[in-house]
C-alpha cells in the first residue's frame, strides 16, 4: 500500500509525542491546534494505527505510537540534517529558553548584548514565567529557581539567594528608626509563591510577637520589587538579584536581617540535540556570565 504521508504530518507527529499536548504542537509549529489535530488524525488513518489516547485536557502514546515515535525519530533528525546539508541557504538556528520573569528582566536581558554580538547568526526565544507554580515550558534550556537540583535533567547551579526587606526611600525615612515595629505600621509585600515568607524571617530572628498591619501579596516577583518602590509597603526581594534597584537608590534596605533560604538559580538543559550544537555555546556563556558571580 503507497503511503503518502506528508512531512508536515510527520513533524507535528515527533512534536506532539514529544511534548504530548497538541496546544504546545501548535504553538511550535505556528499551527492551529485544529490544524494539528487533522495533520495526526490524517497519519493514523494511513498507517491504520491509533497514535494517541486523547482524553479531555491530554494526550498520551500508544503503546504502538510510542513504537513509531522510537523507529521514526532518527530519521526524522537524519532527514533534518541531510537538508541543512545540502540547503544553499544557511538557515539561522534558534534556541529558546526559559527563565523566571525577574532574573530575565533583572540579569538576563541586559547581558544579551554581548550574547548578540557573539552570535549573530543564532536566533534567541526567551520565555519568561512569573512563578514557580507555573506550568513549565517546552524549550531547550531553562533556568529555574529551586530548593535543591533537579537530578532527572542536565543540571548547572548558578548561584544561591536570600531575601531583603526594602522599600523606597521616601518610606524608609518614616520607619528609620522604629525597629520591627516599622512592621505594624504598613503592608508587607511578598510573593504569592512564598506567603508566609515573612513569618519565616521573623521565626529566624526569633520575633516572640510578629503581627504586621497586613499582607500583600503579588503575582510576581517584579510586581513585588515595584510595588515597594513605588510606596506601596515593605517588601521583601530576592538578593543579590535585586541588587540594580539598590544601587539605583530605589530601595533601600530597612533591616539588615535577611531570610536565608535553601533556594538557588539553576541552569537545565533538557536534552542534548547533535544538530544544535550552539545550544552549547549558550550554555557555556550562561555559566560564564552568571555561575557563582554574586
């Protein structure tokens, strides 16, 4: 029997067993899920197979959907690299990762120029992710906050962090002097990621009464960082990420006392992809520019 599946069929096939969500194929592929959906749907009606066991809000293979994924894989990247080969355009490669949103905006993004500078034949995706709880992305290399290092994937640790109590400079100047009764004066702001973060600090200074004026808390540790810089309370930050706002003057640490914690910034590599070998040339620059440089 001819078969005539189409290459686009069988890439969003690879794309959607991979990352086992046809929403994700979509997106990947700059497709509409329907369009996914009818590209597999087409497939396993020419191979006489059941590919997937879609339920409502997921997908899963077969078990011989997971037997084509296994046979198909390699020669799908074989294929691959016998056109960039033989391509007579010399197509840019991309690399996407993915990072908290505050280490993006705060470590990652004013360091690209050099990265761009090195490398402007590699094409960068940047995703950024408000908090841990998020759901995690699918790129080729991911930087992740988080207590201990993940043991599953091809982990770097890049550096550990506390938290700061600050807020702005108009504020200090009323509470300056008030001690941790500056606490029951305005609100204190953290992530909701963290919420009892603030009783936690107190636990560590040993606080015998902690009853501050109330809680706040933000979606995202930018939120947080500039709600206290615009007045709104006192807050506390990650350190040594933080580390512009203070040099700019808009925070200023009230106390000195700090939450120490067991969290730390790792760089992930999910996998290792032989036809990308820039990816490690980002990683290499990742570890250079950030591993333990605080």
């Amino acid at each position: 029997m001819a078969i005539h599946s189409s290459m686009r069929g069988l890439r969003c096939f690879c794309v959607a067993a991979d990352c086992l969500s046809f929403k994700e194929t979509a997106r990947q592929l700059y497709l509409t899920p329907s369009a996914v959906s009818h590209q597999i749907k087409q497939l396993e009606s020419e191979l006489g197979l059941d590919l997937f066991l879609r339920q409502t809000r997921s997908v899963e293979l077969t078990a011989q959907g997971k037997a084509f994924y296994q046979a198909l894989l390699p020669l799908m990247r074989e294929l691959e690299q016998t056109l960039r080969t033989f391509s007579q355009q010399k197509n840019p490669t991309e690399i996407s990762i993915s990072m908290p949103e505050f280490f993006a905006s705060e470590l990652f993004v004013p360091k690209l120029v050099g990265w761009s500078e090195q490398h402007p034949d590699i094409n960068l995706k940047v995703e950024t992710i408000k908090s841990r709880q998020d759901p995690a992305k699918h790129t080729d290399l991911q930087i992740l906050l988080a207590s201990s290092k993940p043991t599953d994937r091809v982990a770097y640790e890049l550096f550990p962090i506390s938290y700061v109590p600050a807020c702005n400079p108009a504020l200090y100047q009323q509470l300056d002097g008030l001690g941790f009764d500056a606490l029951t004066k305005v609100p204190c702001l953290v992530h909701q990621a963290r919420p009892w973060s603030w009783h936690q600090w107190a636990e560590q200074l040993e606080l015998e009464v902690f009853t501050p004026k109330q809680v706040i808390q933000l979606d995202s540790m930018f939120s947080v960082a500039r709600a206290a810089q615009q007045g709104l309370g006192i807050a506390l930050v990650p350190w040594p990420i933080s580390h512009s706002w203070f040099a700019s003057g808009s925070l200023k640490r009230l106390f000195s006392e700090e939450l120490e914690s067991r969290d730390k910034y790792y760089l992930v590599q999910h996998e290792t992809d032989p036809n990308k070998p820039q990816i490690q040339l980002l990683v290499n620059w990742i570890l250079q520019s950030f591993q333990r440089a605080f």
